[in-house]
C-alpha cells in the first residue's frame, strides 16, 4: 500500500482514536477533540472520518457488547494500526518538509 494522504480532520480524529487506546468509539472520539482543542465538532463528522480512516486502512474495528443504556444495541470501537501510524507519521513529515526555511513576512 503506497502513502495514505490524512487531511487536517482526519489526522487530528486518528490522533484521537490513538489517545483513547480501546476506549475509541465515536463520543469519545468527540470529546477528546473538544476537550483538547477547545473546538466543537459535530458527531456526523467524526462517524464519517472514523469509516474513512477505516477503509483507508488507518483503524480496525470491533462491536462491544450491547448495553440496556443503549437501547441493547452495541458501541463500535476504532482502534489505530501501524498503517495510521506511519501514514500519521508521513504526513506530519511532509507538512515539517513543507514548513522548512519559511520566515514570516515581515508586512
């Protein structure tokens, strides 16, 4: 598999799920984002990423057990693989390439 390019949101959903270990499911994913960024997202937008991130590769996932809480029905857990990691990585790389040298303007 060649490089996998991770947008802003996607790296910053799959840094997420990495931080969460096996506590990754999508209102997680959503809290840990708002409490550390300070920036509310919508919980569409994580459950979209997290299935893109799924089929890019980038995170597996597995059903828990259902729940009363939940109507009987069962949290979906995400969890990163080494392919998330280095296209984390990899991107990160390109981006340091890309900052390399530049000053700010000075007006």
């Amino acid at each position: 598999m060649g490089h996998v390019y991770l947008g802003e949101f996607e790296q910053i959903v799959l840094l997420a799920v990495w931080r969460l270990g096996e506590e990754g499911y999508g209102m997680r994913v959503r809290q840990e984002i708002e409490t550390r960024l300070g920036r509310s997202v919508t919980i569409g937008a994580i459950y979209v990423t997290l299935e893109r991130l799924a089929q890019k590769g980038c995170t597996r996932t597995h059903t828990g057990d259902p729940t009363a809480v939940r109507g009987g029905r069962a949290k979906r857990f995400y969890t990163i693989t080494p392919a998330g990691v280095t296209a984390l990585e990899e991107t990160r790389r390109q981006l340091d390439r890309m900052w390399q040298g530049l000053r700010r303007p000075t007006s």
